[in-house]
C-alpha cells in the first residue's frame, strides 16, 4: 500500500515538471504575445543579410510655390497724332478747347446742313425764351468738363473720301470711355460740319427737332 503511494505521489511530480517544461518552450519559441513587439523574446539571426532598400528615390511631385503677379502697369496712351492746318481734325479741335463752342452762333460758318439746320432752330429757341433745345456740352457727349483728363486722353481718328470726312473722337472722363463722330462735307474749298454723332450715347444731333 506505501509503494502505490509513493509510485503514485512520483508521478505526479513527472507530469508537473512536463507542464512547466512546455511552459518555458512556448515562451522561448512561440510567437511573442500580442503586447510584445516583434523584437521581444526573439533569438538575433545573424545569418541572414540586411535588408536593402531597392525603392526609387521618392519625387516632390506637390506645385511650385505661386509667386506673385508682377503688377500692372497703366496703359500709356500713344501721343496725339499732330494735326495738319485745313483738316477736318483742325476743324474739330476747337470745340474740346472750348466748352459750348458749337452753341455759338459766331461759330454758324462752321457748319452745314443737317446740323446748320438744327443749330439755328435751337437759336430761335433760345431768343424766344422757350428754353433751351440742346445741351450745352455735346462734343464732350454731355459728361462733366474735365479738361485736364480730356487734354491727356483725347485721341482723334480722321479719314477722308473724297469730298467727304468723318473725325472720331475718343476721351476718358472719370474712367468712363466717351467716343463721337463727327462728319463734314467739303465747300467751297474748306471743311464744313454736317453733323455730331455719339458712339457712346447713341445719339446724333441730326435727330433732335428744335420748334
């Protein structure tokens, strides 16, 4: 009876050193813990090469950094072309010299039919009392007299046919573009103006009836 007890006692003592042995082997040989790194526990190896870097060399693909737009320079306007004695232009120039001019009637010989026409009725008118058929700033296209801005910016355009001409005249008053045409007919050897036209206003001085 005491030598089962003590074959039996010797047995356990076997299998509890087994368990703890395979305990020591899972932990030397198993995977780490799911806590661990993959270095912790793990035996060096130092029979296998070190990994080479075989990628290519990583490009700046992201945009130029924007550099700043130079900035804009004003428009400078070409001189004014010089204006031959006799023209249709020296014809025109003093009516920007001038504000009102071509509501005086000294200026009448300037002009001819329609406009002649239209110009004298706006004199009856006027002598009447009845008022005023015209405005009195219609070469500058009735914006407000700058002449300092209309001396800088006036710019003309002159072409003739024949016995017939159109002047444009174009001008910047207070940022606002003003163009008009003028036409004249040629009489009795001098240039005479037949109407005013707005480019810009659309109107023309033919159209206005002064009765």
């Amino acid at each position: 009876m005491l030598r089962h007890l003590v074959l039996a006692l010797s047995s356990l003592s076997m299998l509890a050193a087994g368990l703890n042995g395979g305990a020591c082997a899972q932990g030397l040989f198993g995977a780490p813990p799911p806590s661990a790194s993959s270095g912790d526990n793990a035996p060096a190896d130092n029979t296998s090469p070190p990994a080479v870097d075989k990628s290519p060399p990583a490009v700046d693909t992201s945009p130029p950094a924007a550099t700043q737009a130079p900035e804009s320079k004003p428009v400078e306007l070409p001189p004014p072309a010089p204006v031959l004695p006799g023209s249709p232009t020296a014809v025109v120039k003093p009516f920007y010299e001038h504000l009102g001019l071509e509501l005086d009637p000294v200026q009448r010989k300037n002009f001819v039919d329609p406009a002649k026409t239209v110009l004298d009725k706006s004199d009856a008118l006027r002598a009447s009392g009845q008022g005023e058929c015209l405005d009195p700033n219609m070469a500058l296209d009735n914006a407000d007299y700058d002449k300092l801005a209309i001396d800088k910016s006036l710019r003309t355009i002159e072409a003739v046919n024949g016995d017939e001409a159109k002047v444009v005249v174009a001008f910047v008053v207070e940022g606002h573009q003003h163009r008009l045409e003028w036409k004249l007919k040629k009489v009795g050897g001098g240039w005479k103006i037949s109407d005013l036209l707005s480019v810009t206003g659309e109107w023309a001085l033919s159209q206005y009836q002064c009765e």
